[in-house]
C-alpha cells in the first residue's frame, strides 16, 4: 500500500498548476479501485490550507471536494495520535525535517506504509520512506 502527501491533492484540484493533469490521473486511478492508498490526517487539513490561503479557493468548494477524496472507498483515513505525534518528533530530530512532513512520515511508518506519493524532494532525505513522484511517472 502507498501514501499520499498534500501537493498530491492540491494539484490535483488545483487545474491551473502544471502538475495538474498527472496527479488527477493518479487520483482518478485509485477512485477507480486499481489501489487502495492511505492518507495521513494531517494531509487533507494542510491541502485545505494551500488551496483557502495561497490559491483563493472558496472554503466550501474545497471543503466539498477534500470530503469527497475523503468518502473514497479505496482511501484510508489514517488519525493522528499522541505516539505519532512523538515519533515524528524523533524522526523529525534524525532526519531535519519538519514538522508536518515528519507527522506524515510517522503515520505512514505507524502502519507499516513504506511508499509515498510525493512531488517533494524533502521526502528523500527519510531512508525509511520510498518516494514515488507521479509528475515523474512517464
């Protein structure tokens, strides 16, 4: 099973970025049952946040659209608990990452998750962790 980090999301609803069409396509995918993914919490509320704050999108058209990526029954909503919160502290510490970047690692870590869907780089430096970038996917 694989993960899924926000700039996944984001392009994937946002149709004026250029990255756009490759992560829709990979969404579409999984809305279709060819995979089932799992999705740190932390990653909708900061998908949210790109799209209100440096996109301009309208709070309840996202809100719509993250829940509908959220009912997905191919998606596992995966919460964040106090031990996640902790051992992103550590893996944050090891791997001079940052804050939510480590809170994803260490929920997808927690179950056993070892590849992400990610257009970061950052992601990268966790050896723990196998990036797969769709952008880059030919």
């Amino acid at each position: 099973m694989n993960g899924m980090d926000s700039n996944i999301l984001v392009y994937t609803l946002n149709k004026d970025l250029p990255e756009h069409e490759k992560c829709r396509k990979l969404l579409m995918s999984i809305a279709e049952g060819n995979e089932i993914i799992s999705i740190p919490a932390i990653v909708f509320m900061e998908s949210f946040h790109a799209l209100i704050r440096a996109y301009k999108f309208k709070i309840e058209d996202i809100k719509k659209r993250i829940i509908a990526i959220i009912d997905s029954e191919n998606i596992n909503f995966l919460n964040i608990t106090l031990s996640t919160i902790l051992f992103a502290f550590n893996l944050s510490e090891e791997y001079n990452t940052g804050g939510r970047d480590s809170l994803i690692v260490a929920s997808l870590l927690e179950h056993n998750i070892k590849n992400i869907y990610s257009h970061d780089k950052d992601f990268d430096k966790i050896n723990l962790l196998n990036r797969i970038d769709p952008i880059n996917i030919h």
